[in-house]
C-alpha cells in the first residue's frame, strides 16, 4: 500500500471515526463530556511540549511519550465533537483559511516582532 492510499482527508477522518464510534465505542459521550475530554488531551500535549520544548525539565514518565500520539487524540475527539454537532471539518477549514487569507494577508508581513 503506497503512502498515499494511507492518507485520510479530513472528510474520511470524520467518516472513519464515526464508524468506529458506533461499531467499537457504542456511541458518542455528550457533546460536554466531549469537550472536557478535548480540554484534558490538550492539556496532556502541553505538558509534553513544555517539557520538552520550553524550560521545565522533563519527568522521566514523560520522557518515552509520544508527542504525535498526543496530538493524534487531541484530533480524534475534535473530530467527535465535529460529527456530533455536525460540522464538515474540510468546509471549515477551507472557510478559515479564506478568512485568515482576506483578514490577515498583510498583518504577518507587517508585524516587526515576526521581522528576521
């Protein structure tokens, strides 16, 4: 199998999910449930990246996590949370980068702090 045929869009993302939601995980939690959970697997990647990138040190317990792992559940129960309250995540996406294309086309460019 190539690697291409292993990417997902986002779109079969959100399909394959679902389907794993109702064939492995029963059902979706709540939308609230979803949301805590979403806060708490955020939390989980900062904690890596602080220590790892930023300047406490970093515990041995934390040493052999997986930083794509963490970053991979902080986009499963996005997705979830995306499926449950109907949101076509590629459409808000494609959305949002016209926004920032249209909003914020020259604000980079023109921010001296971001200067090299």
């Amino acid at each position: 199998m190539s690697q291409e045929e292993k990417d997902l869009t986002i779109k079969q993302a959100q399909h394959e999910v679902d389907e794993w939601i109702k064939t492995v995980g029963v059902r979706y939690f709540n939308e609230l449930t979803n949301m805590a959970m979403l806060t708490e697997e955020v939390g989980e990647l900062a904690r890596i990246i602080a220590r790892r990138y930023g300047e406490q040190s970093e515990k041995e317990s934390d040493k052999n996590k997986d930083l794509g792992d963490e970053m991979a559940d902080v986009l499963w129960v996005l997705i979830c949370l995306a499926n449950q309250t109907g949101v076509d995540l590629t459409e808000a996406l494609q959305k949002n980068f016209e926004k920032k294309s249209t909003r914020d086309k020259d604000r980079h460019k023109n921010n001296p702090k971001l200067g090299s």
